[in-house]
C-alpha cells in the first residue's frame, strides 16, 4: 500500500512541475515517435500517454542499480538515434524518501509521455549504446531486484490545473 500512495504522490508531484497545459483538444502528441512493440513478456513497453514502472532494490543492491542508470543515463545524454532521444526526454527516475514494507528502495520510473512501444529496460538499451560495460556490471544489475517490476500504463483522467471538460455524448 505504502508503494501505491508514493507513486501517487509522484505523479501528483509531476504533474504539478511547469509545463504548458495541454488543449482540451489535444489527446495525443502530435509527431510522439511510435514504435512496435516486442512481443516479449519481459519488455518495458507502454501503450499508453504516461507510464510507470515500480522496481524494488535489495538494500545491499541499490549501488549497483544506481550505477548502472547512471550509467544509462550518460549513455542517453550523449545518444543521438531520435527514438531513444524522445524516450529519454520523459523519462524520469525517483527514488522513495523510506525503504518499503520488507527493507527494499524504491524507484519509481515515470514515463511522461511515453515513446509508445518502446522498449524502456535498461540492460538491452546499455547493450545497445555501451560498447565497452563493466563485465559483470549487468549481472549486478539483474541480482539487484527484490521481485519484477511492476509496469502501469496510465491514461490521463484529469488536469487539475485547467476546467474540466463537458462529458462526452454517449453514442
């Protein structure tokens, strides 16, 4: 429960960050890249406008975990493929105040908005953009993990910052 109330304080906390409100028109952003998704069951892929993934660290794993999305995120900063480019754009990463329930830090990954169907795992996007990784550097990576992480693919109901809109016709 504990793990529900700080991803909603997250997204509370960034939707409240500067930026412009959307149209009530606007559904969608216009030329947000769109690539197929895999059709691996272990992917980090979202079909939705915002997305989140909830990843709980061992308590003696949260050096190696952060190593490596510092690593990422070096390896991003410098990348200039578009899609990888929009992905990394909204892509967010915070980690919780207090350890949860068992011990473990959390991370809460905010995707906002997402690169629909992109693949957001960080091991294949460092064997991608990583030429020379550290040798056990992703085996630290996946050791770290206190259980799968948690994926929510999440659809905007309301932007509190503007007057709601007229229901829509039923029809």
């Amino acid at each position: 429960m504990s793990l529900f109330f700080a991803s909603f304080l997250l997204l509370a906390q960034a939707a409240a960050s500067p930026s412009p409100p959307p149209s009530p028109a606007q559904n969608v952003t216009p030329g947000k890249p769109v690539v197929d998704p895999t059709p691996d069951p272990a992917s980090s892929h979202f079909t939705a406008d915002a997305g989140i993934l909830l990843v709980a660290i061992r308590p003696a794993a949260v050096a190696d975990y952060e190593s490596v999305m510092t690593t990422l995120q070096e390896a991003l900063s410098k990348d200039t493929d578009q899609t990888r480019v929009a992905a990394a754009k909204g892509w967010r990463i915070y980690k919780a105040a207090e350890p949860d329930a068992k011990g473990n830090t959390l991370y809460v990954h905010l995707m906002t908005p997402t690169v629909t169907g992109f693949d957001y795992r960080p091991s294949l996007l460092l064997d991608e953009l990583v030429k020379e990784l550290a040798p056990d550097l992703l085996t630290k990576y996946q050791d770290a993990f206190a259980m799968p992480p948690s994926k929510l693919n999440l659809t905007e109901f309301a932007n509190m910052s503007v007057a709601p809109l007229p229901p829509k016709p039923k029809g």
